[in-house]
C-alpha cells in the first residue's frame, strides 16, 4: 500500500510528530506511564498474543519464529481478528506501534508490523 509506515516503538519513548496513529498492542497497560504521556490514539489489547502464548514465549530470541507463526494463527480467532482488522484500518498513513517490551523486535508489536506492511 502506497503511503503507509508501519512503526514500532516503546511506550517509554517520547512521542514524536512522526509517529502517526499511536497504538498501544499490549495486554496490559504498561507502568509507569501516564495516559496522558501515552498520548494514545487507540488501545488495542485484544489483538495482544494470549496468555499461555506469551509466557511460553518469554521474550526468548530463540523461539521468536515459532512464537510469530502460533501468534499469526492467534490473531484468526474471532475477538483477535476483529481487533486486527480494526488494526488494518488504522495503517492507511502511518502507525506506530507502541509496547513496553525492552527488545521491540521481538515483540507482538513486530509480527504485528510485519502482516500490515
């Protein structure tokens, strides 16, 4: 799609004028960090990984790939793909993903990134 950037950054990063629509894909609100210092455009936890999903994972760079691919067939679910598509209409200019993890690319926020662009 022509015009659009898909970003991901950390929530704990300033906001810059660059960022586009702000979206915050985590679960849970992250701490420490205001809602007025978010400066969100949208929440969108429900296309966050489950759960069980996210602690097998454990931010593990070794099973990052398995964790896209069981993420990917996550996100077909009914409350997940509803949240995705509404993700996909918020990439038409540019979105920044936003989540606390410490290591952005291997997150959700990055396999999130990657199907959108």
């Amino acid at each position: 799609m022509t015009g659009m950037t898909v970003q991901v950054r950390r929530i704990y990063d300033e906001a810059e004028a660059s960022d586009g629509v702000r979206v915050l894909v985590d679960r849970l609100w992250p701490r420490g960090v205001s809602k007025a210092r978010a400066k969100l455009d949208e929440w969108c936890k429900d296309v966050a990984p489950s759960n069980e999903l996210r602690e097998w994972y454990g931010h593990d760079p070794e099973r990052y790939d398995e964790f896209a691919r069981r993420y990917e067939a996550e996100l077909k679910a009914p409350e997940r793909a509803a949240a995705y598509a509404q993700l996909k209409e918020l990439s038409k200019g540019t979105l920044t993903l936003l989540t606390a993890t410490k290591e952005v690319e291997i997150s959700q926020a990055a396999v999130l990134a990657g199907l959108l662009d």
